[in-house]
C-alpha cells in the first residue's frame, strides 16, 4: 500500500548532508571583507570577497582533507584565524592568513596540543589570548600571542585552574577552577597574581548553569550567567567597584540563551531565552527597532552571526523552517536587506516539514520540551498527529549535557522524508531549562534519563503518532549509549537501533576522557557514579550496556571513529564482541580517519546511506539504494553486512 510519504519525491542525501554551497558568513571588523566556508575541491575551506565587490570571490585557505568547520576574523582584520585538527583527534591548533599576501601560519606550531582562546580585545587588535596545553596536557597555560607576528609570550604557568577571563587589555581577571563538591570556584586575578582564596564558588548544582561571561570594554561590569539562589541561570551585571549585582533578565522556563554586545563598548544589548523556540528582548532602542524592522521581513527564526566595529552591517542568518536557510547582509543606515547566499539552494521546492514543539510529561511528573516532524503527506489537518500511525524513529540528542532545539533540522527532514515520524526529547540532564532539570538526571544514566524516553514514546503510541512495534532509537554520544541502554535494558520496546559513537562501558568511559577533561572529572563523578568508590562502581557496571550485551534482541547498527578522543574505539568494539561471543547479529562500521562524528561529508553520507537501508529493513521506510557511496568513503564494514538491505551489493560481495 502507498503511504503519502511516498507520493512525496525523495531527498537525495547529497541534499541534506553534503557540502554547503556556503555557509558561516562573516564580515571583517573594518567592514571591508566578506568571508564564508565554501568547497574546494570538495573541502570546506575560507573563502573572501571585498564587501564592494561580492563577486569577486578567492579561497583564502587550502585544506584538501579535513573540512574547516571553524574560522573568524582577526580584531584587527589583518588576518583570518582557523582551528583545525588531525582525523577527528580534537588536538585544535590555530593558523592565520594574512589577508593582503595570502600567506599561512601555523601559530601554535605543537604537537598533541589543544588551542583554547582566552580573550580578545576592542582596543588591542593585533593580540589575542590563548590556552595552550603543551606543557601539560591537563591544564592550559594562558600565552598572549601576536596575530601578526606570530610571537607567543608566557602569561603564567597554570597547575590546576581550568580556564580564564580577561579584560579588554588582555589583562588576566579571573581564574575558575573546580572544587571538590563539583562545583567551580572563581578566583579574583590581580596584575598576573591569582587570590589564594576564592571571592565566589559554586556548587554541583550550579557547575553547568553559572559562569562569568567576560566584561564590558572599560572593565567596570563583569556580566555572569548565574544560577545561584535561584532555578533558571539569569543575565547578571556585577559592578567591579563595588562588587554590586545587578539582574538583567531572566525567565522562569530557560536559562538566559544569549546575548548581543555592543561591539564597541562591550555592553549588553540584547538577551534571548529558548524554551521551546528562541525569543530575543532588546535593551538597546537602536537595537529594538533594527530586530523589529527584520522581523517585518524574515519568515520562521533569524539571528545576527555578524557585525562590524562600527556596527552599520550585520550578517543576518534566516532559518524559515520549511525552506533552506539563506544569509542577508544587512544595511542598518540604510535600511536594505541584501541576500547573501543560500545554504543549500538543492533544497528550495523540496518537500520539507513542519517542527512541532511539544511540551510531554514524565511520569514522575516533569515536563519534557520535545519536537516532533511527521511526514509529508501523512497529516491532512496539521494538528501534528498523522492521520495513521507511522513507523517512527526517536532521535536521542548528545551529551547529555546539551539539548534539542527548534528549526531546520537536517536528520528530522531527511528521517521523515523516508517515511518516519521522528521525535526529539530533552530528558532530565538536558540544559537550558534550569539547574534542576539537569539535577533531576544526576546518577540517572540508564535509569529515570532512560525513563523519560521510554515515557516519549508511549505518548507517541497512545496519541497516535506510530505503532509499538515500529519505533527506532538513535543517536550519536549520550544518544548512542541511550540507543545501547534501550535495546539492552528494555530489549522489547525498539525495534531496532542506531548507536553513534556511544559509550558501552561507563567505567571505561570515565577512565579513558581526554586529559584536558580532568579538571572536570569531580564533577562527572557526582553526576555518572564515583568508579573509586564500590557502590559508585557497581552502579557504573549495572547502567552499562555491555554487560547486558546478551539481551539484545533487535537489529543494531554501530558507528564509530578510530581517533574518537571523547568516546574511543574500544567502547563499540567492546559491545561487538560481546554480542558475537553470544551470537547475536550486529553491523559495525568503522571510519579510521574521524573522530567523534564524522565530519567528512563522504562519510557522513556513506553512514547515513546505511543507515537509511538499515531503517528500511527494519521498518519498511524508504530510501535511496547505497550506491558507491560506502565505496566513496573510507568506511570499514567490520561486521554484519548482510543484515542491511543492499550493502553486500554495494561493497561488490
């Protein structure tokens, strides 16, 4: 029987998960340059333009392997700044371009180093502060480093603080370091001297919701995202003379999202909040009428990636939610709203759905923001129920200390494009929504964090929305270990599952994290299970999939990066063998040139080519045939194979 999904044309992956046309606009600080992430040769590289003549275009960078992902302007706008690291490894170092010779720097020319920037200035812009952990791969020490020349100067040694914040002379004024309980302590600095004792702390509670948020331009306002007496994190002002604090905003539902500052003078003009979707509220008038006056013209969500120092242009970015997103150069003096590009001009006419947000309840009573896309055809009045029941596939987000969010959203478009309701669901642990959420979901792994995603789904049953015996689990990180957890500790409730780059073993998760995550590990240790203590480590053993591998019951799908540093190798190799060693079938993939996710589109696609014919041999959706897509790539097919519908063919078997 034909569903209206498949009267809908398909969406080639290319689409969705492919290059960029361009992407990440920026305008220099001067104004006189435009910039963008476009293909070279099939990398993302930057590219420029002069502001006075968009057309006359040149690729500034020439990465042939690895995609820059991220890149920004200089202060001085002598200069184009990008991270990048090695097969996915995330040891970031940073390199310059000299915009009028073309030449490139490495600046932190190191070894198994990763680049931290500390600060930048209004008024110094030739220096910037950096974090480099060359010395001890724990800890970054702060270096002032000369984007011109490529100097770099020793600020101070650092031996147990896990960041900094500067003013606008690139002065040292605070150093935050973690504390026993998991919380953090800030310490005042003072002409390159750190206080022996803290002026503030904070508590396990308040570790991911309270944080200083830099200063304004002449130093006398240092501005904190601040949790402490209260659930949401709030924009506070604190006076530095007096030591005064002042509330800016805040919200009941949302942590304050963020802010624009006055690129001048460093103050706050603008907050946001993201509950559900992202509301901005301006303080600034110019500010106010200049959002107002956009607002009039953008359709769906908009934001400013952009200025310049003297603040006449933005770049605009323009999410319409059904449509691909475009960019604008907006012209505040003279009020002209210019298109800068498309992202993905491939999708303009393409058949894209409708987010809907919902607010479902655990059963213990919390509310849980969630986001549904159902697919096309399949929901004649729009009420965001299908007038059937759909397979659908629950989309698990990382972390877990992050969350889902509202617009365009490419693997909800491509999911239901195939013919799958897909669910989005911030469990307890999610943030944005107040330090309690995240509390709630604290020695949860596996457990009440789990709950609330079995809880989505039974909603997703009894309204309607798709069968019990066709609901999928996915994820990457966290959501590839709750993809584990689900069809380990609830083996019956998923049909099958799609685990990225999750975590098996949470004790050999916790004895593997980078170096640099240390001064964090107190903090891992109250919210996942202390492995020094015996119950702290028997409770790790019980919420880890691999010792439940033998319960495996469904079809599951495995991806993974050989130089993942956050989640290693040995985490999906460890649950493969446990499944073969009690024969049950499994399909591995393996990608020795990436990391955590994979960055490369060729391989992004190959995965989610398999992917798609997993899910149809699964649940019977659509999909395009997998082609040369695998064979494009540099997938390694350790297992299974022959549990996905055509990936024999394709790998010539």
């Amino acid at each position: 029987m034909n569903t209206p999904a498949q009267a809908a044309p398909l969406i080639p992956r290319e689409d969705l998960f492919g290059n960029p046309t361009r992407a990440s606009g920026q305008l220099s600080p001067d104004g006189q340059w435009l910039s963008w992430l476009a293909p070279k040769d099939g990398v993302l590289n930057v590219w420029i333009a002069p502001a006075s003549d968009p057309a006359a275009a040149k690729v500034m960078t020439s990465a042939a392997d690895r995609p820059i992902r991220q890149y920004f302007w200089a202060p001085d706008s002598r200069s184009l700044l990008y991270i990048q690291d090695k097969g996915g490894d995330e040891n970031f170092l940073l390199y310059g371009i000299d915009v009028a010779s073309g030449k490139e720097r490495t600046l932190t020319p190191f070894e198994e180093t990763r680049v931290q920037v500390f600060g930048t200035s209004e008024t110094i812009r030739d220096k910037m502060l950096v974090g480099l952990n060359n010395r001890d791969a724990r800890f970054h020490d702060p270096y002032l480093l000369d984007l011109n020349t490529g100097e770099l100067t020793l600020v101070l040694e650092n031996n147990g603080y896990a960041g900094f914040l500067a003013d606008d002379n690139l002065d040292l004024r605070m150093a935050v370091r973690p504390n026993a309980s998991g919380g953090m302590d800030f310490f005042p600095v003072t002409n390159g001297e750190i206080a022996a004792e803290p002026s503030e702390s904070s508590g396990l509670a308040d570790s991911l919701t309270t944080q200083p948020a830099g200063f304004t331009t002449d130093g006398k306002t240092m501005y904190w995202i601040d949790s402490r007496g209260r659930n949401t994190a709030a924009l506070i002002a604190q006076d530095m003379a007096t030591g005064e604090k002042t509330v800016i905003a805040e919200n009941e539902k949302a942590d304050i999202g963020g802010a624009m500052q006055d690129p001048k003078t460093g103050e706050i003009e603008a907050y946001s909040f993201t509950y559900l979707t992202t509301e901005w509220t301006a303080i600034d008038q110019d500010v106010k009428s200049s959002l107002d006056w956009l607002g009039e013209r953008l359709e769906g969500e908009f934001g400013v990636q952009s200025r310049t120092e003297d603040d006449t242009k933005w770049i605009v970015w323009n999410d319409p939610l059904t449509a691909p997103s475009k960019t604008f150069i907006y012209d505040r003096p003279a009020k002209t709203l210019t298109e800068f590009y498309t992202t993905r001009p491939e999708l303009v006419g393409a058949p894209l759905q409708t987010m809907h947000t919902l607010e479902l309840k655990s059963r213990d009573g919390l509310t849980l923001p969630s986001y549904l896309t159902l697919p096309p055809g399949s929901d004649s009045d729009g009420d965001g129920v299908p007038d059937a029941a759909v397979p659908m596939i629950l989309l698990v987000h990382g972390g877990p200390w992050a969350r889902d969010g509202f617009g365009y959203n490419s693997y909800h478009q491509w999911l239901a494009n195939r013919g799958y309701a897909v669910m989005s669901v911030n469990f307890r642990g999610s943030t944005g929504f107040g330090k309690d959420f995240i509390s709630a979901g604290d020695l949860e792994w596996g457990k009440k964090m789990h709950d609330d995603l079995i809880d989505a789904v039974d909603w997703a049953i009894d309204n309607g929305v798709t069968r019990a015996d066709q609901v999928a689990i996915m994820g990457g990180s966290y959501g590839g270990y709750a993809t584990l957890a689900g069809l380990t500790f609830t083996p019956d409730k998923f049909a099958c599952g799609v685990d990225i780059v999750g975590p098996s073993n949470l004790e050999t998760l916790l004895e593997t994290i980078p170096p640099y995550w240390e001064p964090l590990i107190a903090q891992f240790h109250e919210r996942m299970g202390n492995p020094n203590t015996p119950e702290g480590l028997a409770m790790l053993k019980e919420r880890s999939p691999l010792y439940s591998a033998d319960k495996i019951v469904k079809p599951l799908l495995i991806g993974q990066g050989a130089n993942d540093p956050r989640v290693k190798q040995a985490e999906s190799d460890q649950i493969v063998g446990a499944m073969k060693e009690h024969g049950i079938p499994v399909t591995y993939v393996l990608y020795p040139d990436e990391g955590h996710g994979f960055a490369k589109p060729n391989n992004n696609i190959a995965f989610n080519a398999v992917t798609e014919n997993f899910l149809a041999t699964c649940l019977g959706g659509r999909a395009e045939p997998i082609g040369d897509t695998v064979s494009g790539s540099t997938a390694e097919i350790i297992e299974g194979a022959e549990h996905v519908k055509g990936l024999e063919e394709a790998l010539g078997g």
